[in-house]
C-alpha cells in the first residue's frame, strides 16, 4: 500500500513583534499539556507524534503536521489552532502562509 | 592453475595421483564427492559459528533503546532548527521590507520617483533572495521529515489530540 504521506506547514507573521514570555508562555504550556517541550535561543517548541508548534519570543507561529488524511479538513484544524494560539499571545493582526510537500514524492 | 582456488587444488591433487587421467573421468570422480564437500563445509560452520558468535559484541537492549532515542532525539532537534530558521528568515524579510519601504515611502513623497523605483526594486530583490533561501529550508526540512517512518496510529492520536486543542465553539 502507498502511502500519500504529506507535510503541511502553517504560519502565522504578526504585523507587529510582540513578546512571549511569563503568563503568555504560562498560557501555552496550559493549552499544550502534554507535548515535549523545549526551547532555544528565543524559539519555544511543542512536539507531539506528528505534529510539531514552533513559536518564536517575538509571536511567530509555524505549525508543521505530518499526515496522509484529508488536507483540507487537516488545514482547517490548523487555521484554528492558529487562531486560538494567537489569541492566547494577544495577537490580533497577522498574515498567514501555509505550504504543503508532499513527502512520498 | 589458480591455486587460491579450492577446487582447482583437488582437481590438481587427484591429476598428479592419476597423471594420465581424462578430464571426463575426472568428472565421474569429483562429482559424486561435491555434496560431501557442502556436508563438510557445513559442519565446519556449524561447528565454528557458536565461537564466533560469542565473539560478537551484541548492544543490550537498554543500549539499543537508549541509541534509538538519541537519534530520535537529534532528528526532532534538527528539524526544530530547521524551523526555527524559517521563523526567523520570515521575521527579518518582514522587518527588513518594511523598513526599505518606509524609504521608499518619503522619496515618493518628496516626488522623487526615481529614487522611490529604485528601493521598490531593492524590494523585489529582496523578497526573490529570502523566496530562495525559504526554499532551501524547504528542502532539508522535507529531506528530514520524510526519513520518519508513517504510523497510522499516530496519526489518529494526533488529529484526536488536535480537536482537543481547538475551542468547542469553533469545531
């Protein structure tokens, strides 16, 4: 069976830098029970199975998932996970970009 | 005559006990004798193998287990730089842009529009030479990723965990 593995990457680019850290970071631990969690050099990193949140100090979100399921329910999760993120670091105005390989390819 | 080779050292010993031998009844001899050679070799294996497994030094298993999550580990590490590279090459092209736009910006208030061309072309320059660079990311990040072996039971605890993420509200 061939399967059509694919890796979707969502991003969010605040308009504006902000900064996470004490309650903000609080907040995503909370939402993220459970993820592997570490951090370097002002990146912020959450790893569960096949999916993996990267948030930089200044409010960038990438959002990477690996998954042979449905894309477009897949990237709807996504944008909503997003939006919830950003909620939580108070980020109001932001571009998204999102980019899908395909890695059976 | 090759005398590295096995066969070739019989087939000589038998010819100089048989000097006037044909090569046919040389066959009728050596034939029947091949599968006693494999017997032999095997029992020679069989006899020698427990030695030499004894010499191999086999990793135990808490070494096997403890390997696999260092690899594990160094694989999610490379990829979280990798990513963490992407954030930060997206950050400095939107900071960067901005700030050459702002020039941009008072040379065409000013009313001057050659120079305000000029940094609109610094822009696209710009953006080409960051686009490139995303690229590259791309690559070694797909490179990376593909390497993981695909477990459907991930996935289904993944995307089970993901709707657990999401607000009630918004499902």
């Amino acid at each position: 069976m061939e399967i059509n593995n694919k890796l979707i990457e969502y991003m969010s680019l605040p308009q504006e830098n902000t900064k996470i850290d004490g309650d903000k970071l609080n907040h995503l631990r909370i939402l993220f029970d459970g993820f592997d969690f570490n951090s370097f050099d002002g990146y912020y990193n959450f790893i569960y199975e096949n999916i993996e949140i990267n948030i930089s100090i200044n409010g960038t979100v990438l959002i990477s998932l690996v998954s042979a399921s449905n894309i477009s329910e897949n990237i709807t999760m996504l944008s909503k996970l997003l939006n919830k993120i950003n909620s939580l670091i108070s980020i109001a105005y932001f571009s998204k970009r999102i980019r899908i390989h395909d890695l059976s390819a | 005559m090759n005398d590295s080779n096995p066969i070739e050292l019989i087939l000589s010993v038998v010819r100089e006990s048989y000097p006037d031998i044909s090569e046919e009844s040389l066959c009728d001899i050596i034939k029947p004798l091949i599968p006693k050679f494999f017997e032999l070799i095997i029992e020679e294996i069989e006899r020698e193998l427990p030695h030499s497994a004894a010499k191999v030094e086999l990793p135990s298993d808490s070494q096997s287990r403890l390997t696999f999550a260092q690899q594990v580990s160094h694989a999610k590490r490379s990829r979280t730089q990798v990513r963490a590279s992407k954030i930060f090459e997206a950050e400095l092209t939107r900071d960067a842009i901005k700030e050459i736009d702002k020039i941009r910006q008072r040379y065409a208030e000013t009313g001057d529009t050659q120079k305000a061309d000029q940094y609109a072309e610094y822009i696209s320059i710009f953006r080409g030479a960051s686009n490139e660079k995303d690229r590259i990311y791309d690559y070694i990040d797909n490179d990376m990723t593909s390497n993981l072996t695909y477990i459907q039971d991930a996935e289904d605890r993944t995307n089970r965990r993901l709707r657990g993420l999401i607000p009630d509200g918004d499902k």
